[in-house]
C-alpha cells in the first residue's frame, strides 16, 4: 500500500493497542498518540494518510483539534472521529468542520476496516483539493456567515446561497449536508423540466444541491416550483445557489413570482473575497501548504511583501482566481520565496497610480453603488478583451472566471463581441 499510515489518537492504552494490533495485521502501518499534544507533535513532522481520533480526550478535546488543524491548513487528510459517548450533534458538527466520518465504540471490526478502506481511497485527494467553511476565514464577515449558518443548519426550509461565482457557496451548500446522507449536486438543471421528481429520490433523506438557479428557463421554474411542493414527502433540505439578481430578474418578469418567493424566504449571501481580503493572506497560505503537501509543488513560502500584494488586490474571480494564482506562483518560482514581483507580474498590477486612475476616471461618483460597478466591469472586460486580441480563453483565466460565468457576465453588461 501506498498510503498506509494511520495515526491513531486516543487517551486509552486499551483502545489504542487493539486498534494499531487490528489495523497491523491488514497491514497498515499504525502510530499512537495518547493526547492531542503528541498528536499535533506527530502532525507537524509528518502527515499521515488517516487519522483515527477520538473525541473526548483529558487535554484538548478531538473537535478543537480537528477545528485547529481545519483553520491552520493541516486538515489535508481524512480524519474519522471516535467516541462511546457520542451524539449524532456531535457528529454533525465534526463532519461539518471537515472530518470524513464517524464511529462509535464499540468499533465493530467490520465497520472499523471498511470505514478506514472508504477514508483512505476516497477522502485523500478530495481532502486536499478543497477548502472547508472552517477555513475560509476568520475575519468579521466571514464569523458572521458561519453564525448565520449554523443557525439554519437544522431548519427544514429551502436555503438560497447568493453571491459571485468562486466566492466559496459551495463550501456554505457542504456545510448544510448531514454525515452519512446523500448529497446530489446534478451537474445540469435540465432534468428540472422533465424529471424533477427524479432529484427528490435521489437525495432521499438527504441534501440537494442546486447551482445557478437563476438561469433556468421557464419550464425548468415550474419544474422547480413542483420539486418544492414535494420536498417533505422526501425530507430533503434543498439548498440554491446563484450569482444573478433574482428579485431583478422577476421584476424584469424573466422569473417566476412564486418560485422567488418560495426561494427568497431563508436566504444567506457570501461575501466576496475582496469583502474580507484580511483573510487573503491566510488563505494564500493555506492554498500553498495543500499543494506542497500533495507534492504537486516544492517546499516554499511567501514573502510578506507577497502577501500584502495579494491582500490588496480585489480579486473579482475570488477564491477560485486566488486557488489558480497560488498554484500558478508555485509552478513557476525559482528560489524559496514567492517575492511581490512575482505576484504583481502575475496578477499584472499597472505599474503607477495614474495607470490605476485610467481605469476609474470615466466613472462618476454620483452613480449608484451598483451603477458604477456594472460601469466599471464593462470598462473592465472591454480593455481586457481588447488587450488579449479577443482570445476569450485568455480573458477568462485573466479574470479569474470560467467561461460560462464570463460569457454570461459580457451578456448582461451589454459588451458586443468583435471579430478581431
């Protein structure tokens, strides 16, 4: 086996002997930490491929060292946790911090073996690739969103998610999702149309998913509208997202009344990362230990100076520009450091402040907040389309936005495409 180390982390000698006798024998390698100091003493030398971690311990408990590596960067490996008093709140919130799974003890032996096959095929890679809620932040905004959140956790209500594409709603839709229940996230809404009931029995008992709700057509609303209707009968907590203004888009008449009433009664709006960009150091560094410890990239770090380029830039492709720059920065350094040259080239600052002016002077301050943001985004996509030769693909990676976001994003500017 490749990945085979298992670090088993439990304040009983008895536990911990049975546990490492039983998981050598199918050839594991096992390693024991009887507290949660040794734990993060192991941790920090190495990372292990599993860790089996109990929740009640005498000096720091299993959720506040599970939370701790969450917001520290170091939650890149499944984690299942472990209690004989253990209630189903509690394995609520530690899967919703980011652990894999949850056994209770006992730990039938059947049950043990299969849960650590499934940690270790299927947590790896996904547990390195994301972010969790946990460590999106810990700024003002962001403690707030999490507060909001986890006081509609166990509402039975249709939650609607806004905010700008990549500013983490996903992460917001996870943290909704009850362990050891479905989670359907259909790529396509098509099916809303034709089959929406289909969804229903898929998510049973579980979380369904919806992105960019706000661009169905008029059949997939209706489809929509009788999914609602059915919901309860298949107790599923249904979760929308999108980045389009739906009150406008119903004023507009584009958009089912009924349908934004039923979607607009809980909603929850995330924060674009140039709104909490106190954050963007964290993150950046967070980014980068994930992608150094998945070995895609080499041992470095950022200088400070990087770090306060990146914090001051506004980032309009959000956490998903942030994830593409890092790795971009990473792939391409040569010494150690990450310098600010580096991250100004990369994120191709204008070199004076009357370069950063020229974009801006056209707009008047006595516009509207909104106004003036469509006027700057149109002036925006304009010169970058003009300055990549009409190259849309170049345009969106510039943009931080995938295609689909950055054509639907021209429309709705009213920008005319030209043949160049």
């Amino acid at each position: 086996m490749t990945n085979n180390t298992i670090l088993v982390v439990d304040d009983e000698v008895g536990i911990r002997e049975l546990l490492s006798e039983i998981l050598r024998d199918e050839g594991y390698r096992v390693v024991l930490a009887e507290n949660a100091e040794q734990a993060r003493s192991w941790r920090s030398q190495t990372r292990p491929d599993l860790v089996l971690l109990d929740i009640w311990m005498p000096d720091t408990d299993g959720i506040t060292l599970l939370k701790d590596w969450a917001s520290g960067g170091l939650l890149t490996m499944p984690v299942v946790m472990m209690s004989g008093h253990g209630t189903i709140d509690t394995a609520v919130e530690a899967t919703r911090i980011g652990a894999f799974g949850y056994l209770e003890k006992p730990i039938p032996l059947q049950k043990l073996l299969s849960t650590v096959g499934r940690a270790l095929r299927g947590g790896q890679g996904k547990q390195l690739s994301s972010l969790s809620l946990a460590s999106l932040g810990r700024g003002a905004l962001i403690e707030d969103l999490k507060k909001r959140l986890e006081q509609v956790a166990n509402l039975k209500a249709p939650l609607l998610l806004t905010g700008e594409p990549g500013a983490g709603i996903e992460l917001c839709a996870r943290f909704m999702h009850r362990p050891n229940t479905p989670w359907i996230e259909p790529e396509a809404l098509a099916s809303l149309a034709d089959a929406p009931l289909n969804m229903l029995e898929q998510a049973r008992d579980g979380l369904l998913f919806l992105k960019d709700v706000g661009e169905i057509n008029r059949l997939g609303q209706k489809g929509l509208l009788l999914l609602l209707s059915k919901i309860e009968k298949y107790n599923v907590r249904l979760v929308c997202a999108t980045s389009l203004p739906l009150a406008e888009l119903t004023a507009q008449g584009t958009y089912h009344p009924k349908l934004y009433e039923a979607l607009s009664g809980l909603s929850i709006s995330v924060p674009a990362l140039r709104m909490h960009r106190e954050d963007v150091p964290e993150l950046a560094n967070l980014m980068l230990s994930r992608f150094i410890e998945s070995g895609e990239v080499p041992l470095l770090q950022f200088s400070t100076a990087a770090l306060n380029c990146l914090r001051n830039y506004d980032w309009p492709g959000n956490l998903t520009q942030l994830s593409g720059i890092v790795r971009s920065l990473a792939l391409t350094c040569a010494g150690s450091e990450i310098s600010a040259e580096a991250v100004q080239q990369a994120l191709e600052y204008p070199g004076s402040p009357s370069a950063t002016s020229s974009v801006i002077a056209d707009i008047p301050l006595n516009l509207p907040l909104r106004e003036a943001r469509d006027l700057f985004e149109k002036t925006f996509f304009e010169r970058l389309i003009d300055q990549e030769g009409g190259n849309m693909t170049r345009v969106a990676e510039k943009a931080g936005l995938e295609r689909t976001h950055l054509y639907r994003k021209i429309k709705l500017l009213g920008i005319r495409l030209r043949n160049h």
